[in-house]
C-alpha cells in the first residue's frame, strides 16, 4: 500500500502529493518538487523529467494511457513518458496544445481521448494516434569565438587535428545548432569539454556556452542532442583546441630555473670558499710574519738587554735595562699569543684548550696548587673565531693570574662546557675571597667585562670575604 511517510521524507515539497498513478510495480507521484517514482518491490524513492524542467506536478494533472504511458501537464509543456523505454516526448502549444497556462487545468480521460479542460476551452486527443519523432537531430558547431574573435578556418578542420592557441587566448564561445524540420523549438542540448568537465551538463536548449579563464591544457568540447521525443543523436560533434602553457611555466623553464639556482649557490659557495681560502692565507702570512721578524726583534732586544745588565755595575743604568728586559718578556709573550691567535690551525677550541693548560698548570702547581681542569667531549670540535679565542684566553689569564696573586687558594677548578649554543667557562677556587663591591673598578674586572661584550658574553663574579671566588663567563658560539 501507498505510505507517504516513504513517498514524502525529504522536503516540504514532496510531502504535497497531488497526484498519482500506478503502473505495474511503480507509483507514480506528482508533488511540488517534481515526478517522483515510488518503485513498490525495494521501496527507493527517485525524481524523473528534472532535466526536461519538469519541476512540478499538480493536481489532475497525471494519466495513464492504454500502453501504459504516462502523460504529464506543465507549464512546460506537456509530456509523454514511455514507461518501457524511458524516454520523455514533450509537446507544445505548436503541436495542438491550447495554452500551457498553470492556471485551473485538469486533465481526464474519456473514451479513448484524453482531455485538457481550461476555464473557457478543452484540447483533447487520441494518446494511440500521436506518434512518435524518429528522426534523429544531429548537432553542429557553428562558431568558435576566442577572446570575442571569431575563429575564421572551418571548424571541421577541427573535429579530429588540434587548434592551437596562446596562452593568453582563454574565454572560449561556442554557438551551435541541430537542424530538425519537424520540432525544432524541442531540440535540447548536452554538452562537456573535456579536460574541464568531469560530466555531461544538460544545456536545455541553449545554443551557446562561454568558458572563462580556462587553464593551459588540451581540451575536446563533445555536443550530442536530442529531439522532441527525446532521442539521441548518433553523432557527436567534437572540436579539438589546446591552450599553450606560458613559458614561466613550462616544465623546460622550471628546470632550467632550478639549475640556474644550482649554479648560482654553487658559484656563491666556490666565491665564498675563495675567499675563506684568501683569508686563511693571508692570516697564515701575518702570523709567520709576527713570529720570524717581530719576534726575532724582541728576542733579540730581551737577549742584548739580559746581556747588558750584567756589564754594568751602574744602579741607575742597570735599572733602565732591567725595565727594557722586562718589557721585552711581556712584549714576547704578547707577541707570542697574538700570532696563536691569528694563525688559522688553531680556530679549533681544541687547541685553545691545549694553551690554557699549558699556562695554567705549570704556574699554579709550582705554588702548590691542586688543579681540577675539566672540559666536556663536546666542546673540543667546536670552532672559534679569532675574536672569541683572543678575548676567552685572556680572560682566563686574567682569572688565572688574579687567583695566584691573591686568592692564597690550595684548590682551584676550570670546568669548560657547552650549553645549547653557549659555551661556559668557571674558575672556582676556595681561597680568601674577596668583596666585590670594593674591588669592582679595578682595572682588571673592567677588562674582564669588556672582553666579555666584545664576544657578546656574559661575566659573572661572585665572591665574598673567606669563601673563595668564583668568575662564570657564558657567549654564544654557531
């Protein structure tokens, strides 16, 4: 039996049941949104004629006739479905029909005819004696406008080889007709460019369709047609057209944008390496340079000023000498710290690391100092420039020489290690101390905390009267 809580669930529209027939194990239902088909053996519900504008259905407005075909009025018309084969016909106030008016029309059968009642007329007709259109309408391409210019070659030429275009030429028009000398104004339309559309689209009786902006790539656009009894053409009508990729994006382009990014990371590394080469050169040159001429100077002035304060018994003269030898030892040891610092084979803080020691723990055993040197595994491969290694080193000498003058330490630790990308360096020993707040501005901490800007690093002091000192120095390195 007929339940509309089946038929009518999915919108307003539909619940509005109008009107309705049976034909074998179908009911078919007019409502407010359209024909719908009640299939009784399963029980699915489905609309038919949406693409023939068959939109609404309303009251008497349904009938069966002898050959179970359906008959429906519109106000598009009125419509012959054929249950067997599926098909719609549509007819017209052309074909007979008095007026397709959507107002007070019923429709009933009588005798063999069916009728059509109006307030003031009535058409009626044999459903047995309409015949149906089986003359197939084949489709045409009439004209082809490219950006609002007509294509001037015959499009025929198109239907199977390729027209070009640029990629610029991108709103496509195309007009198209179906001769048919018996019904014409029933000829509908399907359509699809392939390349663009996933599916045919129903076209009505349009015969026009614009693309816009449509991206490079080959494209068919396919036409079929269908004539007033809803039969297909044989033939579709197909043209053929490409729309040229621009040269910015070609896939030739693209490659040869990515091996001229290459090329040019590659040429900025060689010049880059060139000039890290130049460099590492020229500072190799300055620090043989220091070491064989400069060097030897002040070596040979300590040796003739040792020489000659021991042939003079002049105290005042002997005084000046020992000033120009103590001076020229300062000058040597300077010296001999700036060309380590410039030479290239020691930006590893490995080889720091190595010269702190050296100085270190020569002069703090010597007063009997117990030293706890100590540097983390990771922090020997790391490289420094020659700023940081100038500025750390002197710190720590600093830090080294203040503790042996002052401290009266019996123990003392250097712990080096690195944190993220900061590298930390403590001198800790447990001597007297000092107070920090009276010492401050002497020049040795000021240095200490210059030094310590120049590698944009941190210096931290903390001592105090009887419990030892202790200088924390953090900078980052890359």
């Amino acid at each position: 039996a007929y339940s509309p809580t089946i038929v009518s669930r999915d919108t307003t529209n539909e619940s509005s049941c109008l009107a309705i027939r049976r034909i074998d194990d179908k009911v078919y239902l007019g409502t407010l949104a359209g024909l719908k088909v009640l299939e009784l053996n399963t029980g699915a519900t489905y609309f038919i004629g949406k693409e023939n504008e068959i939109d609404k259905v309303g009251h008497h407005r349904l009938m069966v006739d002898n050959n179970k075909n359906l008959w429906i009025f519109t106000s598009s018309g009125l419509f012959k479905y054929d249950t067997r084969s599926k098909r719609f016909e549509k007819f017209t106030t052309s074909d007979g029909i008095y007026d397709l008016s959507d107002d007070a029309v019923n429709m009933f059968a009588y005798d063999k005819f069916l009728y059509i009642g109006y307030r003031m007329a009535v058409t009626y007709f044999d459903p047995m004696q309409v015949n149906v259109n089986t003359v197939r309408a084949n489709p045409i391409i009439t004209e082809l406008q490219v950006n609002g210019k007509t294509i001037s070659q015959p499009l025929s030429l198109f239907e199977r080889t390729w027209l070009n275009l640029n990629y610029d030429e991108n709103e496509i028009i195309v007009n198209y007709t179906a001769p048919d000398f018996t019904n014409a104004d029933k000829i509908t339309f399907q359509y699809q460019l392939h390349g663009y559309d996933k599916n045919w689209i129903n076209g009505g009786m349009r015969r026009r369709i614009t693309y816009n902006n449509l991206p490079p790539g080959e494209y068919i656009f396919k036409l079929k047609t269908a004539n007033s009894s809803g039969l297909w053409s044989e033939k579709i009508a197909m043209l053929h057209f490409k729309i040229a990729t621009p040269f910015w994006k070609t896939w030739w382009f693209r490659s040869i944008l990515v091996l001229a990014v290459f090329l040019l990371a590659y040429i900025l590394y060689r010049s880059r390496l060139k000039q890290i080469k130049k460099i590492y050169e020229v500072r190799s040159s300055i620090s043989r340079s220091l070491h064989d001429e400069v060097g030897a100077t002040l070596s040979s002035i300590n040796i003739y000023s040792d020489v000659a304060r021991t042939k003079t018994n002049d105290p005042s003269i002997k005084q000046l000498v020992d000033k120009v030898y103590d001076a020229s030892a300062n000058a040597m040891e300077n010296m001999s710290d700036i060309v380590w610092y410039v030479n290239p084979k020691n930006d590893l803080l490995e080889n720091l690391l190595v010269r702190m020691r050296e100085y270190a723990l020569p002069l703090l055993e010597a007063k009997g100092i117990n030293v706890l040197f100590d540097a983390g595994e990771n922090t020997e491969d790391l490289k420094t420039t020659m700023e940081q290694r100038h500025n750390l080193y002197l710190i720590f000498k600093e830090g080294i020489n203040n503790a042996l003058k002052y401290a009266q330490a019996k123990n003392i630790s250097i712990v080096l290690a690195k944190e993220g990308n900061l590298v930390t360096m403590e001198i800790k020993d447990d001597g007297k101390g000092f107070d920090v707040a009276n010492h401050y501005s002497g020049n040795g901490i000021t240095n200490m905390q210059f030094r310590a800007k120049a590698i944009r690093g941190l210096l931290h002091i903390n001592a105090a009267p009887n419990t030892g000192t202790t200088i924390t120095l953090r900078f980052p390195i890359t």
